[in-house]
C-alpha cells in the first residue's frame, strides 16, 4: 500500500468532516428533527465511501488516514446508536452488541500499543459488511423513527450477526497476532 506523505489531504479533511458533523446529528435527534438527522447522516455515510475511494484511487492513503477513518466511523456510529436507543427507536440491546464489539476491538489495540506487539489495522470483509449494515440499521429507523416494520427488523437482525461474527473474527485475528509476534520473539 502505497502511502502519501501529506497527512493534510482530501480523505482526512472529509474523515475530520464526519467527526465534526456528528455532533450536530446528536442535536438534530435530540430535537427529534428525524428528517434532517437522516440527511445528516446519510451524508456522512455517503462521505465515508468517497474518502476511502479517494484514498485507494488516488493515491492518498496515510497513516493518518488509518486512525481517523475508523475513529470517525465509530464516532458516528456509536453517537447514533446511544442517541436512537435514548430515543427508544433501537433496542437498547442492538446498541450494547454494537459498542461492546468496538469496546473490545478498542481494548485489543490499547493491549497491542502497551505491549509493543506488531500489528496492523486492516478492516476485514466482514466488518466492512457489518459497517454497512449499521449505517443501513440507522438510516432506516431515521426514516420511520414511530415503530419497526419487517424491513428494519430484518436489517436488525442481519446487523445483530454481522455484529457477533466480526467481533468474534477480530478476537480470533488478535490471538493470532499474539501467537505470530511470540512466534517470532522466540526464534
């Protein structure tokens, strides 16, 4: 992967976007101004596509980039996810699987920096998928913010499992890491 030198480019400045839209979306929820709080959220979903389109295509991946992506992903996301719960439009279960998934993909990489282990952050298929899933699972309960019909309880569902699955992967890929740097400590 090759990587820019500039870490002030196009994909960081939307990333930073996204980070500083998401307070707005909370109040825009808080007013139960539904509509627009999906507007806002919509774009920023669609944002998230463009920079990492940009990034790859354009040459224009950083280090930087490779924090501030999923930090304001995550951001968003778990912003939607308590605020909606609050609001009693998700259930408050789907929430504790969300943040306790990134909780635990947190807590890997704090574990890794602490003990100096060497990895590095490279989103799998399935936590993209499941990203999609969430952004999906918001945006539709945006747009009927009374009650669940079938679709949003399918995409619910489906975002339930994604959930599990990629948390379980990345637990599975952090032992793996584990077993490959004690691997090459002892040789």
């Amino acid at each position: 992967m090759k990587q820019s030198n500039n870490p002030i480019n196009i994909p960081n400045i939307i990333s930073i976007a996204r980070i500083l839209v998401t307070p707005v979306f909370v109040i825009l929820l808080i007013e139960q101004l539904f509509f627009q709080a999906f507007l806002v959220f919509a774009m920023a979903a669609i944002s998230d596509g463009v920079d990492g389109f940009i990034a790859k295509y354009f040459n224009q991946r950083t280090e930087l980039g490779a924090y501030l992506d999923p930090i304001a992903d995550k951001l968003l996301l778990t912003a939607a996810f308590i605020s909606l719960a609050i609001l009693r439009i998700i259930p408050n279960w789907l929430t504790i699987i969300v943040i306790t998934r990134d909780i635990i993909i947190a807590l890997g990489i704090v574990f890794f920096i602490i003990t100096k282990t060497d990895f590095t952050i490279k989103p799998s298929i399935i936590s993209k998928c499941t990203t999609v899933a969430q952004l999906a699972t918001i945006l539709l309960c945006l747009l009927r913010s009374n009650g669940h019909n079938t679709t949003q309880l399918v995409i619910m569902g489906i975002t339930t499992g994604l959930t599990v699955i990629s948390g379980i992967h990345y637990i599975f890929i952090g032992f793996k890491i584990l077993q490959d740097n004690a691997e090459k400590n002892s040789t």
